[in-house]
C-alpha cells in the first residue's frame, strides 16, 4: 500500500462499469477494494489490472444485499488497510426478466430494491459511520453512487429497475445533507447507455436507437467514461458541490426539440 494513498471501495468492480472505475482509481495511485457477486474470474482479471497499474487491490466477494455480507465487507477492507475514504456503491442488477410492469412478481421487485437501493442505503451509512470515526486521513471522504438514467427515464418493461433508481437519487440527497458537516462530498453518477454484460441482450435496439440520435453525442458509453467521472471526483475537483448528479451519458437528458 502507498503511503498516503486514499483506499476506495467499488462495489461490482468484478466487470463493466466498476471495473472502470476500479481501474481509473488505479491509475490515480488508490488503494482498491474489488468487490463482486460471484464472478471470481472476473474479478481476478480485474484485480491483475489493478496491480498492473501498481495499486495495492484487495478482492472481496460480497453480496451488498445482505447484512452479514456488507458487514464482512467492511472487516475485511479495515483488516487490509485499516481506513475507507472512498465508497463507489456501484453494484446493481437489471430484472432477471424484462416483463411488464403488470407483471413484476413480488420476487423480482424485492431482489431487484435489495442489490439497488437497500444495498447501497445499509453499506452508505456503515461507510459513513466508519468515515465519522476514522483520523482524518490524506484524502477527504466521500461516497459516490452510481444511479441511472431509469431515476427518470420510465421503461415499462423494468419497473422496478426504475424506481430502485428512483431510490438511489434520493439516497444521494439524503446523504449529501446528512454528511456536509462532516465534510463527506457525496455524489450521484447518473450513467446512460454504457456498453457493458447489462446491456448485452439490448444491444442491437441501443445500436439503432443512438445510430438514429437518442443522445446527442451518437456513441455508446464506456465504462471508461464513468472511470473518468469518477476520478475527477477523488481528484478533488468537485470539493464545493455535494448531492451533485453527474450525467455521463453523451447528453441523453436533453429536452430537444
Ligand atoms: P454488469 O456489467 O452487469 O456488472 C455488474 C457488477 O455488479 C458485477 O461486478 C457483479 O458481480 C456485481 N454485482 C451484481 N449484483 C451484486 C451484488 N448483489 N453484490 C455485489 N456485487 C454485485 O453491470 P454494469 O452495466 O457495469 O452496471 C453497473 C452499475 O451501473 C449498476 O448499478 C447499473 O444499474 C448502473 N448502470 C448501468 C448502465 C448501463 O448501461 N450498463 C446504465 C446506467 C446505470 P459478478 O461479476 O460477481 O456477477
């Protein structure tokens, strides 16, 4: 671990846009925390380019939505690097099943709200609290949460995607006004259509919808473009803003006429 190097936490940096952000954390010289579902070889391929970057990386496999896994989570990171400056609750799922929202079984909605919302609410207030305790380090806290488009966007073949995103917006406000006085920047990334595993089985609708202008600038995102959202906040150049939403998302949030 470098010293003075701030130690960041990506949830679901096993693959797309928390690998991103992992590696663009990386790049910058933090200290990471990889965590994932279930994908170990993903995850290990994520770590193996974290410490390429020549970042100290630690892999835990954790699933946000359970209490006894977030708190696992936690002891593990502290029992590496002793402090968390930076939580990215990044993690999230898609419905197993796209149906209409006439049809969402109580099952998805719960699963869904679980990795989405509850999730980030339990694992941000663990973090905070941690922060609250913790010396003060090198680098201030801040917590950032990777939100959607679908906070405002209705698909109604993903409902519940939509209101566990819905969720995560007010989640970042809570927090924002929460944390200030403690001097915790807590920010909310709102991604657009980012070429990743989740967006997979809708590729070829993405393809035509921007190829015929959904967003402004015709191209699909990366998960490098969040990377860079994200490192320009633990950079620092957003110290004055809290509650902030960041679109990364190639203008899509336009009203255009
Ligand atoms: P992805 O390619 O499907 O990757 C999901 C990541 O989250 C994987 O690392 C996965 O781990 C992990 N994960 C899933 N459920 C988890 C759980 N319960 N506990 C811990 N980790 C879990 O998804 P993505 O497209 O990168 O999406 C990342 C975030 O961006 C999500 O919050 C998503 O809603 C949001 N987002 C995505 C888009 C987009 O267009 N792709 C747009 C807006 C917002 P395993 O590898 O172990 O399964």
């Amino acid at each position: 671990m470098a010293p003075d190097a701030g130690v960041a936490l990506v949830t679901g940096a096993s693959r797309g846009i928390g690998r991103g952000i992992a590696l663009a954390l990386a790049a910058r010289g933090w200290n990471v925390v990889v965590n994932y579902r279930g994908n170990t070889e993903a995850a290990d391929a994520t770590r193996q380019a974290v410490e390429s970057a020549g970042a100290a990386c630690l892999l835990v496999q954790a699933d946000v939505a359970t209490a006894h896994d977030r708190a696992q989570l936690l002891t593990e990171t502290l029992a590496r690097f002793g402090r968390i400056d930076l939580l990215v609750n990044n993690a999230g799922m898609a419905p197993r099943q796209r149906v209409d929202l006439l049809e969402v079984s109580e099952a998805s909605y719960d699963e869904v709200m679980a990795v989405n919302l509850k999730g980030p609410f339990f694992l941000a207030q663990a973090i905070a609290r941690q922060m609250l305790m913790q010396p003060v380090g090198a680098v201030p806290s801040r917590i950032i949460n990777i939100g959607s488009i679908s906070a405002y966007t209705a698909s109604i073949n993903r409902a519940e995607y939509c209101i566990s995103k819905a969720g995560v917006a007010m989640l970042t406000a809570l927090l924002a006004d929460r944390l200030a006085k403690h001097g915790i920047g807590v920010y909310e990334l709102r991604p657009g259509i980012i070429d990743t595993d989740m967006t997979g089985p809708a590729k070829a609708k993405y393809d035509r919808l921007i190829g015929e202008g959904l967003t402004p600038i015709r191209r699909w995102g990366t998960p490098e473009d969040v990377g860079q959202a994200v490192a320009a906040i633990a950079e620092g150049y957003l110290d004055f803003s809290t509650g902030e939403v960041i679109n990364v998302d190639g203008g899509f949030h336009l009203r255009r006429l």
